[in-house]
C-alpha cells in the first residue's frame, strides 16, 4: 500500500513555535513529526510514500531525499499553488487503494485493523473516526450503527445543531481511486466538500472508529500536549495491540445529575466536576468508557433516537470542558413486563443488563481493554457486582438513597475519585 502525506501548507497556527521550518519538520520527541510518521507507516508495512509539498518545500526534500535512508521509497508532489486537500490527489494517478493522511498528525494505530474494516465494507473511503476534546472546532462525522457516513457537519458549517456526536474526522483516510472517478475538478478542491460529502449519497464511505492515539499538533497548545504524551508513553502504546486499562462510568448520578429516567436531552445536567475528571483521565491516556443500562427502551418511554439525541447532548456537554467519552455502551433490556407501550422484544433477561458483565465483556472485547487494570464506577450496587463480575476494581459515588456496599471504595464525586487515584 502506498501512503500519502499532506504536507504543502503553511502552518499558520503554529507559526510562532517555529517559523521557518514547514509545520512537518518540527521536532517532537527527538524526531520531526513527518520522520515519526514515516517511520511508525514503515513498522505496518507501508514502504512506498509520496510526500505533497508546497510552503518550504525543499527543505522537506532535503530532509527525506528518495526515501532510503529510511528503507522506503519517497516520491513529491509540489504544489506551485495552493491546491487545497484534494486538488493534487486529483492530478496523481493511483491503480490501488492508498492511505492518506494530514502532515501534522501523530499517530499510533494499527493500520490492518482498519484496512480490514475497509475491505469488509467494500469502501470508496474509510475515514478514521474518534472523539477529541474540541469537537466544537472540528469536522464532524454522522454515521449509522453499522459505521455507514450519513453526513458531515465542517467546524465552519452554518446551522450546527445545538447537540451532536463527538465523532471526529482524524485526518486519516484508506481511499480506493474510484473515488475521484468523474469528479470533473481541475485545480484547488477540498477533500470533504468536493470528494466526500458529494460521495456520501452512493452509501460507500465509511467511519471506521478508534480510540486509538491520533492527534494534531497544529496549535502552539496541541503541539506541547502531543510533546508531553510522548514523553509519558502515551503515543507508544497507543494501538489497539496494547492492552490498556479503563475507567467504566455508570451515567446517571455518576456522569450526570440523577434526575430518575431520562427520558429527553433536557432532563440531563453534567454532575458538578465530571467534565474535569473525565478530561483528567483522557490526558492519562485512559480509555473512558460510559456503561449504563437503559430501561427507557424497553418500557417505550423512550426511542432509540431519543436515546442518541441525549447521548449527543453529553457529548456536547463533556466536549465544551476538553473532555470526550471514548465509548458508549448501553443496554436497552428490561426484565419485567407490563409497562403501556412496552417493546416486548427487549423484554427480556440479558448478559448485558448489570449488575451481569456484558457490557463491560463487550468492550474489554472490542477495545482490548485489561480489566484487571481497570476500574467501573458508579453509584448503585448493581455498578459495583457488575465492576466485580467483570474483574475490574469497583468504585462507589456515595448518595443519600444507598448505603456504601461492602468492602468497596467510596467517594464523593467523581472527581475526587479521579484526583486520588490519576
């Protein structure tokens, strides 16, 4: 497979961290953050680069040559022009599938992982997807349950909702050439508005989502936070290969003010310091998980899309503070029957239904999650057999209606459980 790298602007941004170098070369972690990106594509198996340049390019020329310094082949493309994310693309000429990918990325995922996800959905393009910590200035990815794009809400879009999904777009895309098939541009194009959102309507680009390490350095604050990760092994153990530790959240009364069932975004108000803790575990490099059984969809009184549209307004919420969910896992059963309007095939005794472990099963499964290393907090005792049944390290949130079980940890809030133990 073929790697292309975008590296022709003009890091406007982060001008002032080092102005006369091109935003690729700048250093971090002892090596320039194009060296890294090479060199992390090459221990996935990618040998064969082509560089597109523009602001500083010699300079990008005279630091990787022809590539074999590195054990790999490096061809340029150079911009005369700005040609906007797509607009070289559409000039070059590719027989196979390829991976593209931003110039001011860092980044550690596992590349088969995703290219099988590509081959099995049989994508035009395959984006890779993940909340980030300032969704409100980000290109937002819609897409259904099966990972299937709907549509895209840019960062400068007009009419954003008021709530939506933090499902970002990383910068990072497997394209097959078919995609720029009669495209019929000639000259600068962007790569979302001219290629992807027109491609959305043939049902084949798609969101492959990871809470794996991508991240950009654009910004003076970005480029020291991707600094300080990589000094804290954040960025080495980043794939999904790693096995890493969690933190399970209950939702109500642990994330979110315990208002009964709820059953609207309205009702949700984020409990005093959540955002906090949950910003404190994303800059740990812990994977932050939301576990919580949903009755409301088996007794009706509440939708699937209801449910989304208040997971959106978390989302939204937990972004406008810098922190994000890196999962959501719900159960919509309900054991006991005789509710007016009741949905009798959720009606039903599952695995997935705490105080049982599924959910926690589930993503330990699908996210590589260690659970001896990991932690479920919540503040029912269904949380706690649940954390326990599952081999985590349970975590009680005190309240007025039950009292502290047996031989578990207690506190107060969720962020003093963060403060104490991250």
């Amino acid at each position: 497979m073929k790697a292309v790298i975008l590296a022709g602007g003009r890091g406007t941004r982060i001008a002032s961290v080092c102005a006369d170098l091109p935003k690729p070369l700048l250093p971090l972690g002892g090596m320039s953050v194009l060296e890294r990106q090479i060199v992390t594509l090459r221990g996935q198996g990618i040998h064969d680069f082509t560089i597109i340049t523009g602001y500083l390019a010699e300079k990008i020329e005279e630091s990787f040559g022809d590539g074999s310094a590195y054990g790999v082949r490096i061809s340029y493309f150079q911009e005369t022009e700005p040609l906007g994310t797509a607009g070289a693309l559409l000039q070059m000429r590719f027989e196979d599938d390829f991976l593209l990918c931003g110039g001011d990325l860092v980044f550690r995922f596992d590349l088969g992982s995703m290219m099988k996800f590509h081959k099995e959905k049989r994508a035009l393009a395959t984006l890779f997807a993940h909340p980030n910590s300032h969704p409100y200035d980000s290109t937002l990815i819609e897409a259904d349950a099966d990972g299937r794009v709907t549509g895209f809400l840019p960062k400068e879009a007009a009419g954003k909702p008021e709530y939506y999904e933090n499902l970002c777009n990383a910068g990072i895309q497997i394209m097959s050439p078919r995609l720029f098939e009669n495209v019929g541009i000639a000259g600068k194009a962007d790569l979302d508005r001219d290629i992807l959102v027109p491609a959305v309507k043939s049902g084949r680009i798609f969101a492959y989502r990871s809470a794996e390490y991508v991240k950009d350095m654009g910004t003076p604050e970005r480029y020291a936070r991707v600094g300080r990760d990589i000094a804290a092994g954040l960025v080495a153990n980043g794939d999904r290969k790693k096995k890493r530790p969690a933190v399970f959240l209950d939702r109500d009364g642990t994330v979110n003010v315990y208002k009964g069932l709820v059953t609207s975004p309205d009702m949700l108000e984020l409990s005093e310091g959540a955002g906090e803790a949950i910003r404190r575990l994303n800059e740990a490099g812990v994977l932050v998980v939301l576990a919580t059984n949903q009755p409301v969809i088996a007794r009706g009184d509440c939708t699937f899309e209801e449910l989304r549209a208040i997971h959106s307004k978390l989302e939204t919420l937990l972004g406008a503070e810098g922190a994000y969910l890196d999962a959501i896992y719900f159960c919509p059963h309900h054991p006991d029957a005789g509710f007016p309007g009741e949905r009798r095939e959720f009606k039903i005794v599952c695995d997935c239904r705490k105080p049982k472990p599924g959910l926690l099963l589930r993503a330990a499964q699908e996210m590589n999650i260690d659970l001896s290393r990991s932690y479920m907090v919540g503040d029912r005792e269904t949380d706690i057999e649940a954390g326990r049944n599952a081999g985590c390290i349970p975590v009680y949130i005190r309240n007025e209606k039950y009292p502290v079980p047996d031989g578990c940890i207690a506190y107060d809030s969720l962020l003093e459980f963060v403060k104490d133990k991250f």
